[in-house]
C-alpha cells in the first residue's frame, strides 16, 4: 500500500483518512489530511519544528491524541503544518512536525479546527497496510 | 432516513419505539419531508442516546437534526441525577455555549443602506475573524479566572457593555457553580489571546434588516417591526471550550468503563453526574458558557463602537442572547411530578415558553427569544419558546439549518468570490479574510432554514415571530 490520504464527509465537519504500509505513516498521512481541513499542506512551508508526544490505552485514542496535540500545537501557535514523522512505541507516540506561522493571504485557511472527534475512528490494517481515520470537529 | 422504521405520532411527531438497550424511546421532530432528508445516523445517534443511564422521557431530535459525534446535532436529553443519570462530554460538542446573540440599533434599512460598505469594511477591519487571528485582550491567570467566574457579568465589568446587556442573557450573564480550577492550563492557553474573537466556520456577524413579521404581538414585544436593522452574532467559547471538549472527551472515554457504563460509540463518552469527572467536567464546561458570553459581550462592544463611528444615533441593546451547545440544571415536569433534571442540548436552542421565571420581565408574557441562525445569503428567523414545548423536548427548540453538503463538495461547487460577488447583486455585503471559507460556507451547502423553522412552529417546539435578511455579514 502506498502512503497517501483522503477527506471524506461527514454531515456537518470533515473526516481526515491517512493510510499506508505502516501505522505510523497512516498516522502521518492522517496529519497530512487534518492541515488539508484548513488548507493546502503543500503551500505550508516546513521551517519549525514542533514535537509532540502523547500516550493511550489504545491505537484509536493514540491517534485522537495525535491529532489533537496537532490542532493544540496549531491554535496555541497560529501555525500550520505541511510535513510530519511520527514513531511509535507500544502505547507512546513521538511526534515531529514542521511548519510555519499561518499567513492568511498566501494559506486561505478555510477553517480552524476545534477538536477531533472520536466518531468514525479506527486504526485498522486494510489492504496489507494501515488505515488511520476519524472526523474533525470544525 | 426510512420513515418506516418510525412510527409517527403526529404531523410532525415520529417516534422510534424503545428496542434493544433502548431506556426510552427516541422522538423526532419534524416534517415528513425533512425526516426523509435526515441521514441515517441521526436514527443510530439518537438510538443510541436512548441507552444511556438514567434518560428521562426520550431522545430528542429536532427538525434541524443531523449527524453529529454521539449526540446528533439537535439533540435533546435530560437526565436524573437520582437515577443514576449522567453528563456528557460528547452530548454538549466541543463548541461549548456556541450560541447567537441579536442586538436592535434602532435604525432602519434607509438608515443603513447609504453607509452599508462603510459599515462593512469597518466591522471586518475591527472585529478579529478566522483562523489564527487574535483580539486585543490578554488575560493574566487571575484575570482569566475571573472571566470564567464571571462571564458577561466580568465584561460587563470591565467596560465592556452595560449592566442592562446582562438582562437579555441566559442566566443573567454569568453561569453559576463554574470551576476554572476544573479547566486545563492548555484550554486556559488557547484562550490567551482569544478573547473577543469571531473564529471561522459557521461563524458570523451579520447586519440584518427585517423582512417579515409573523406574530406582530410577539414581535412587538421583542421590539421588532418590518424593515428593522439588528446585528445578530454567532459565535462559541473559542479554543477554551473546543479544548475542554477535547480534554473531557478523554477523561469520559477512559473512565466510562470504571462507572459500569457501556457506550455503544465512544463519542457518547461520558460520566455519573454524582461522580468526581462528572463534576469536574460541570465546572468546566460552566467556565466555558461563562467564557462564551463574556466573548459575545466583548464583540457587542466592538459592534457598538463601530456603529458609534458611523451610524452616532443608532443605539445598540440586546435582544437577547441564547447558547445552543450546553447541559444546564434546569427544574421539568416528568413522571408526574416536577424534577431537576441535566438537560443537554447539542445544537437544540432553550425555548421557555411564556410566563417562566428566567424569562426577562419585559418578555415574560410572550415566551423567550429563540434565535435560529441560518446561511448567509439566506436569513435568520426569531421565534419565541411556547408552553407545548415543555412537556414536548424540555422546552427546546432547533438552532439552525444544518447543512446539505460537505465542505468538499460545497468547494468543488463554488469559488469564494463568485460567492461573493453573487450576494453582493443581491444587496449582501461579504467580507472574510479566506476566500476557500466562503465557498465552504456558501448558502447552497445549507438546507433550507425556512423548513426548518415552520417544522419547529407547526410541532409547538416554537412560534415564528420574524424573519431577518443579512446586508452585511462578516465570515472567519
């Protein structure tokens, strides 16, 4: 499988789905489709790094918490993020991801996002790699 | 949604009967119509609503309902504390006291129409929306304590309005029994530089001029006439409550378990009101109302210096102000007797009907302002609580449209500009700082307000008092 992401709808917000060969990419690619929520992660230029690390009883809550450090790190900052690496060990995740601070001009960010939500969340092997979804509150 | 697996009580009553782990049965309000439009998940959601500990009466749906995480949107439930009833994180959103405030200014679509780009360009240049942008406040720690402590009442306080404002909002401005010392230094972090923000999606500040009145005594008495000018503001507790949410959601999730609680979606995460989370998350989640009225109040006063710049004779008190994502402690009749119940309401408005305490003198006899926020090229519509909707949803009523398109999709249909430029040969002024956010937002990603509102009318949810129509509306 190769590493990639989607949205897909939910009636009043956006479901953010990374998937590849591994969980940590999907878990990377999930990244990918929440900065998609507000704007274009290729017009994100990656030069600060951010690290977040979190912990959960399980995958589905690790990648809540993953996403949630995110849009924690992106409010608190006034940042968008275009680039992630993620590691996981057992229940921990660390966390790397590169940005910038958002320029309303040049990003036209859509929307910020409030919280990720635990409705259609799944972590999950699919197709001989990992699927990683949930929807985001907006 | 297949009508047949309901079974309809009235014109615009359906009833899923209790089934399965069902407590009490779910109920929807709405016109045969809207029903069949409702995705299937506003049937699982309130379903599953239905199982939860301690449920009095049923789940509630109304004819705004669609899928939401746990709770549909425009969902209704009210639970006993005695009956070992709970509180839900994921049953008030993370939006906490997301709500709409309507101010009259004493103007006239004449009065406005000359200085209506002025009066657009001036509101979008001095009140602070979309994502990223910051107000002008910054809040020390006690300072921010005393802001969730206070809510309104502390902007009110500050400057920042007049004692009168505090009259014309639920719970008199300020929620009682807040616990800042329940609310995580990060969800105090996000706040930082928050206050007086507009944020972005459906979020908005409108001027808007009246265009049709249905009830004249009612619209009398909530100081409404044809051709009125009102600003109406939508907007929520910013990313304090989105983070109390996030917070809360966790915590529930983990801990459901350790209550003997069984969720059928680990959205519906949540905790015995007679339990220590439950109780941390009350005060918290009453720190967040108190955080989003103080931040309606802080955006009137920017609304009112704006209009004093431009517009020196308008006047600008509250309508009223309703939040329409909360759990309030509030006193039902249920089973016979009155009881004290926690009612949630996820996208579902407080309609008291005439005559209820809480109600401001002035309004008392005619019921509470409902106040229903549609697109933005649509209208917004005021309606007032009635005495049927009591003993219907718990005094509730809809809070919106909804909408009837993804964002995706809405941005596949539409370009921000042509948006813009489209309202604007219609007389409606848009500014946002995103143009993606106004195709997002564009009016035919939304259903029709209208049905909704004549489906809340014609179930006795509310009554119809008036309809606005926005000239300017200012998007995150």
């Amino acid at each position: 499988m190769n590493a990639g992401w989607e949205h897909f709808p939910h009636g009043a917000d956006v479901g953010v789905r990374g998937f590849g060969p591994t969980k940590a990419e999907a878990f990377e690619q999930a990244a990918l489709a929440l900065t998609a929520v507000v704007a274009d992660p290729a017009a994100v230029t990656p030069r600060e790094e951010v690290t977040i690390r979190c912990a959960a009883p399980d995958d589905e809550l690790l990648l809540a918490e993953w996403l949630n450090g995110l849009i924690y790190e992106m409010a608190t900052r006034k940042m968008l993020f275009g680039r992630f690496a993620v590691r996981l060990d057992g229940p921990n995740l660390h966390g790397q991801a590169w940005g910038e601070p958002v320029d309303a001009a040049r990003h036209q960010p859509a929307v910020e996002i409030k919280g990720a939500t635990y409705t259609a969340l799944r972590v999950a092997r699919e197709g001989g790699g990992w699927v990683a979804q949930t929807v985001v509150d907006v | 949604m297949d009508i047949n697996l309901l079974k309809r009580r009235s014109e615009h009553e359906w009833e899923i009967p209790a089934h399965g782990a069902m407590r009490v049965p779910a109920v929807i309000y709405a016109s045969e119509p809207l029903v069949r439009d409702m995705d299937h998940k506003v049937y699982e959601q309130a379903v599953n609503v239905a199982t939860l500990p301690g449920i009095v009466g049923a789940s509630y749906a109304m004819p705004d309902a669609h899928w939401g995480y746990g709770f549909p949107i425009g969902g209704v439930a009210a639970f006993d504390p005695d009956a070992g009833g709970v509180v839900s994180a994921g049953g008030v959103g993370f939006d906490i006291s997301c709500g709409v405030r309507c101010l009259h200014t004493g103007l006239t679509r004449a009065d406005v129409l000359p200085v209506q780009k002025a009066l657009a360009d001036v509101l979008y240049q001095r009140i602070p929306a979309g994502v990223g942008s910051t107000g002008a406040i910054r809040l020390g720690a006690e300072e921010m304590d005393a802001m969730l402590t206070g809510g309104a009442r502390w902007a009110v306080e500050r400057g920042w309005g007049a004692p009168a404002d505090l009259e014309r909002i639920e719970e008199r401005g300020q929620m009682k029994h807040a616990k800042p010392d329940s609310v995580s230094p990060q969800a105090k972090k996000r706040q930082r530089d928050e206050m007086g923000t507009l944020g972005s999606g459906n979020h908005y500040l409108e001027v808007q001029e009246v265009t049709a009145v249905y009830d004249a005594a009612i619209a009398a008495a909530f100081g409404l006439a044809a051709d009125d000018i009102v600003v109406m503001i939508h907007c929520g507790s910013r990313g304090l409550g989105h983070q109390i949410g996030t917070d809360y959601l966790r915590r529930m999730a983990v801990a459901a378990a350790s209550y003997g609680i069984t969720l059928p979606d680990r959205e519906l995460a949540c905790a015995p009101i007679e339990s220590d989370v439950g109780r941390e998350y009350l005060g918290a989640m009453r720190a967040a109302i108190n955080c989003a009225l103080a931040n309606r109040q802080i955006l009137t006063h920017l609304v009112r210096d704006v209009f004093a710049g431009i517009l020196p004779r308008a006047r600008l008190p509250l309508l009223y102000d309703v939040s329409h994502n909360t759990c309030k402690v509030e006193e039902h009749r249920a089973d016979g007797g009155t009881r004290k119940l926690y009612v949630h309401r996820k996208g579902a408005t407080r309609a008291f009907g005439p005559g209820h305490p809480d109600i401001p003198e002035p309004l008392r006899a005619v019921g509470q302002p409902v106040l229903i926020g549609g697109s933005m090229g649509t209208g917004s519509y005021v309606l007032a609580g009635t005495k049927a909707s009591e003993a219907l949803a718990f005094s509730s009523a809809c809070h919106g449209a909804g909408r009837a398109m993804s964002r995706h999709q809405a941005l596949r249909t539409w370009k921000g500009r042509q948006v813009i430029d489209e309202l604007a040969g219609r007389g409606i002024l848009i500014r946002s700082p995103s143009g993606r956010g106004v195709a997002e937002e564009a009016p035919g990603a939304y259903k029709d307000v209208a049905a909704v509102v004549d489906a809340a009318d014609a179930a006795g949810l509310a009554r119809k008092v008036a309809r606005l129509e926005p000239l300017v509306c200012i998007k995150g």
